[in-house]
C-alpha cells in the first residue's frame, strides 16, 4: 500500500500512462477542453467556415439518408403485394433515381466515401431486384433463353451487313496487305 501512496504522490509529476499502476488504482485524468486563441481573425473566420461546411455536409448527408428510407419504405410496402406489372413499380423508380442523384452528389462533394456511395446504392438496387424476383416480373434467362436471343442478334447483325453469313477476316487482311504493297510502303516511310 505505501507503494501505492508513493506512485500517487508522484502522479502529479509523471503522465499516468508512465505509472506502472493498473487503471483502477490512477488517478483520473479529466478532459480539458483545448482553447483556441480568440485573438487571431483568421483562426476565427476559420471556425466560421468549418460550422457552414458542417452544416453543409450534415444536410446532405440527411438527404441520402431520407432518400433511402423512403425507397425501402416503398419497398416494404410492395413486399405485401407484389406488383402485377413493371408500370407499376414507376414511383419505386423515380425513388431510386432521386436516392441515386443524392448520394452521388454527397460522394461528389467529399461528404461520404465513394466507396460508401456504392455499397448504399448497391443495397438500394439489391432490393428493388428482390422485389421484381418476387413477384415474377423478372427471372433469371435458363440457357436455351439465352442462345435463342444470341441467335437473334447474330441474324439481326448479319441483316444489317446486307445478309453476308460470314465476313471472311483472314480474306480481308489479305487484301490490306496487298493495298499497303501497291503504295509501295509509303505508309510507312511516313
């Protein structure tokens, strides 16, 4: 105990994370607050601009938020009864579009991470996703599905290239190699 009494007595001396005391035994150490000099006109204008940007950055960062619970508040709502028709789900949209701008704007400005940015947009659109799989507006392509719409693209391009079935490339590249040999190679002296 008289070690006890002799560390105390020099706690007044020595920082308390020098003692080799366990922290029940030091002495509390009260916070001071830091006090800025008043006197300087720059540390003052400083501290002005500091509150707006605070304020500033607070109200963005109140927007996104009030932005998202909204659409997952209309998410909820159509979780009760799924929609019968995308049309249906326009609001939703418009939501997610204004939550979306919002969000941008504040990760544009500094206000949160962009990465923050993504990750709450993400789980805005993971839900409205759960939502379109739940009431059936939209499922995954199978793999037939989705063979049957490359087979339609490929014949829509083949159309629009005036109904070729196949552009021959090595055939092309021989008569590049051939033009450039005409000029002489002067493409290439160049």
């Amino acid at each position: 105990m008289r070690i006890v009494r002799l560390m105390m007595e020099r706690s007044t001396t020595t920082p308390a994370h020098r003692l080799s005391l366990p922290s029940s035994v030091r002495p509390a150490r009260l916070p001071e607050p830091c006090q800025v000099s008043t006197s300087s006109p720059s540390v003052l204008k400083r501290q002005r601009q500091s509150e707006k940007r605070r304020l500033r950055n607070k109200s963005r960062k109140s927007e996104c938020k009030t932005r998202m619970k909204k659409v997952f508040a209309e998410v909820g709502e159509w979780a009760s009864a799924p929609p019968q028709a995308r049309e249906d789900l326009l609001p939703l949209t418009r939501l997610l579009s204004e939550a979306y701008a919002a969000i941008d704007r504040a990760a544009a400005r500094g206000v949160i991470h962009w990465r923050t940015a993504a990750r709450r947009k993400s789980r805005m659109g993971r839900a409205r996703q759960a939502l379109l799989e739940a009431a059936v507006l939209h499922r995954p392509l199978t793999q037939e599905e989705r063979d049957a719409q490359d087979l339609e693209a490929f014949h829509g391009a083949r159309e629009d290239f005036g109904g070729a079935d196949v552009i021959d490339v090595t055939a092309v590249q021989e008569e590049e190699e051939e033009a450039g040999e005409e000029t002489g190679g002067q493409e290439a002296e160049r």
